[in-house]
C-alpha cells in the first residue's frame, strides 16, 4: 500500500481537493482596516443582535456559513462532515452554530491553529474519499474572548504592550473534488515547539520559533523553497512575533518575506490592536484564508498558522488556478452594501448626524406645516419603525447610521419589532405579547426614570 506522507511532517494530496465555495464575516473594527472590502460580509453591531457574547459568536459563524453554502449553490445536505472550533469552552459557538442541522460534525481546538487544523483534516477526508463535501469552520469574538482569556472588558485592566487584539470575524471553506479551482496539495502538520516563554500576554514570541519550525519542516518535507511560493502567510505572530520569526528564517540561511495576518488586519497608525490581531478570526477572515483576491489566488500560496500546534498548506499551481474573485470585490454589509466613501471610524459621527438630523427634520416639518398633533406624529415615527423593521429595511439603516437611526423613535418601533419577531421564534404566539416590551424594557425604563426625575427638580407646565 503506498503512502502519501512525506518526509517527517507532511503529506501531499493523490487527489487534491477544489474550495468549492468560502465566506468570511467580520466586526466594525475589521471592516475599518486595511483589508475591509475583503470579507464577505461586515456588522456595525457586533453583537449581531444577541443577548450575550457568546451568542453572537453563534450567529456570526450561521451566517458565515450560510453565505459560503449560497455561493457555492449547496445546502447542509450537501455536507458529509464538518471540522468546525472556537476559542469557547467546550467550543460552543461552533456546537450551537451547527445544532439541529443535521450535519455530521466534529469539534476542534487547535488554539490559533484551527484554522488549518480544519482545513488539513477536511481535505484528507475528501481527498482520501471519506467525504464529498466537507466544510471546515471557525470563528473569534473579541469580546467573548477577552472575557474568557485576557483583558475582560468589565475590568478595565491595562494592556501590555506585547498583547494582541482578538479579531472578531468567522470563516467557512467547503471544500470538494474537481478539477478547476483553488486546490489544497500538501500540508504540513507543526510540532509543539516550547522556548520558555511564560509571558502569557506575548504570544508573537511564543509562537514564532513553532512557525519556523513549520516553515523548515515544509522546505524539508516537500524539497521546496520560498521562490516556489507567490506569497507565504502566518495566521497571527503580530508584529513582534513577525520579526521573531524573520530573525530566525535569515539566521537559518532563509530568504522568504513572510506576511502576517495579524498585521494586515489592523491600520497600526489609525486603530488601536497594540501588536496587531489574534485569534482564530484573524486568519480566518484575512484574505488568503478566506478563499482569496489577487494576489492570492494568483499562483502557489503558502498559509501557516501557529497556535498551540501548527499547520500548513499549499494551494493551487498557476496553471490550475481557475477560482478568481467575484467581479465587485466590495465588502457585503449585513444586510446590505456599504460604499467605500462612507467607510472609516471619522465617517461614524458624520452619518449618525445626517440620518438622525434628517429625521428630525422631517419631524419638525410634520409639526409646522401640518394639523397633526405632536402625539399623532410620535407614534406616526414608532409605527414607521415598527413597520420598516418587520420587513427588514430599518437594520440596513442602523448598520448605516448607527446611533442615527437608534435614538429617534423610528428606532424605538424597529427595536419592538426586532423583540417580536425573536420571540415569536422562541416562544411562540406568547411572544407577540412579550417580545416587544421585553427588547425595549431598557428604554421605556429610561424614559420613565428620567421623567420623574425632571418632574421632581423641574415645574413641569403647558406652554
């Protein structure tokens, strides 16, 4: 029987499997970098409408996947297995993500590695004809991250200079047989490599001496060099990790300009993420891993990812790389687009203005220039909202305008509906009583708090 392992750590693929189809999704923070018009899709609200961190972390890997099962024409019946992890305990956002769907799964925690630890075992399943179609998926949060590992947010504790910032973005790659597209050829499975760093807040250099030895194994495994490869990507070494990793590639004889994510994903000038990105996101939903654009998907790429193990893999040569970008490659805003000009931390403010403004507006010219009462018009605008809400046009404005479109009592009717409808889906008919006073219990508080509060230090009277 003959073997497709290679030299000590790697294994070349007889029939190496095709993406069949790839989606990323990522926060505000990630779509206000350098590789924002990348992702598939971006949020303005994080919290992807949820209760908890933890569930929005769900929500942003089913929507992932939904979106890589539209673009590749298939459904969860499609799928023969699933390779799927978070940094969660007992990888919840996965498990939940993936509940009820009827789509054999199993559950990974490669730490930072994840990322080609799913892909790897993916493709030898359908390499190795274990599988048809095989989804490979992960995701990070930063907030439900930091709470479990680092810096939880209720803390307000000090970063040091050396840690990273958690990516808050999911990806899914499914991949097949076939002939055309990007293809998985080889991997490259990393060792544990442990240089006595016990500063848990400087994971660049931890992980740094594990990626090289991935990078020397892989040379050695498959008689490959660098000039073999278009580009070669580590997952989230950062930038102290990165020039870790340089130091030791040019004292090993090594020639390679090695890219990393962690520090493509943030602008270092303009946001804040300390020593760059981290987290199973990262590499997820930075480009080389997320199916890819130019010059990605160009030639041989060469990803690696380091974590608590290390992997790596190779795609497809020039002549078989057929799979090339969409034609508009601008990020898919859920639900909806957002233009280039409109992107960016500084246009924030600008749009919440506009938006609320031209409400207001509206609102003063229904007062001046018609016979409907003040009140009439304040329910006028929380209908509008409810309305505008229930067929799901008000979300594409929030995502817009933020806090523009949240304040004014449209928003207030938009956010009835929201609660409806969640309840409705969780607890049937009751929810049509419920849901609305419960989504804007916090509101109606404020408001009759505040009131009283006016009435009591104020002398409330008619005009």
């Amino acid at each position: 029987m003959g073997t497709n392992h290679m030299g000590r750590q790697s294994i070349r693929f007889p029939q190496p499997p095709v993406v069949r189809g790839f989606a990323s999704v990522a926060g505000k923070k990630e779509r206000e970098g350098p590789l924002g018009d990348q992702f598939t899709a971006t949020v303005q609200d994080t919290t992807f409408g949820e209760k908890s961190w933890e569930r929005a972390e769900r929500r942003m890997q089913q929507m992932t996947l939904e979106l890589a099962l539209e673009k590749a024409g298939l459904t969860d019946a499609d799928l023969d297995a699933a390779f799927a992890g978070d940094l969660l305990n007992q990888c919840i956002g996965s498990s939940f993500s993936l509940r009820n769907r009827g789509v054999p799964t199993l559950g990974l925690y490669g730490a930072c590695s994840t990322m080609a630890e799913s892909l790897l075992l993916a493709a030898m399943s359908v390499s190795g004809g274990f599988a048809r179609t095989a989804l490979a998926m992960t995701s990070s949060h930063f907030a439900s991250s930091e709470r479990q590992y680092r810096f939880p947010l209720g803390y307000g504790g000090q970063r040091t200079p050396t840690s990273q910032w958690t990516v808050t973005g999911a990806g899914a790659v499914l991949l097949g047989s076939g002939e055309r597209g990007i293809r998985i050829t080889a991997a490259t499975i990393g060792s544990i490599v442990d240089r006595g760093i016990c500063d848990a807040n400087n994971m660049g250099a931890a992980m740094a001496p594990a990626a090289f030895a991935t990078l020397r194994a892989h040379f050695d495994d498959l008689h490959c060099t660098p000039e073999d490869y278009d580009v070669i990507i580590t997952g989230d070494l950062g930038r102290l990790g990165s020039e870790i990793l340089h130091g030791l590639l040019e004292k090993d004889g090594i020639h390679a300009d090695v890219q990393d994510c962690g520090v493509m994903i943030f602008d270092a000038q303009r946001q804040d993420g300390h020593c760059g990105g981290s987290g199973w996101g990262v590499v997820r939903s930075a480009p080389p891993a997320a199916g890819a654009a130019p010059p990605f998907c160009a030639g041989r790429c060469f990803p690696v990812w380091s974590g608590a193990s290390c992997a790596a893999c190779c795609s497809a040569e020039r002549a078989r790389c057929s799979l090339r970008c969409p034609p508009s490659r601008a990020s898919r805003s859920l639900p909806s687009a957002t233009p280039s000009f409109w992107k960016g931390a500084d246009m924030d403010y600008l749009k919440a203005f506009l938006v609320g403004g031209l409400l207001c507006v509206i609102g003063q010219i229904l007062i001046d220039r018609t016979k409907l009462t003040p009140a009439r018009i304040l329910v006028a605008y929380v209908v509008a909202g409810v309305l505008l809400g229930a067929v799901g046009l008000y979300d594409k404005l929030v995502d817009f305008a933020g806090a523009g479109a949240t304040v004014p009592l449209t928003g207030f009717g938009n956010t009835l509906a929201r609660g409806v409808k969640k309840a409705v889906d969780e607890d049937g008919a009751l929810g049509i009583l419920t849901g609305g006073l419960t989504a804007s219990a916090a509101g109606i508080t404020a408001a009759v708090l505040f009131g009283l509060l006016a009435s009591l230090i104020f002398k409330p009277k008619d005009k």
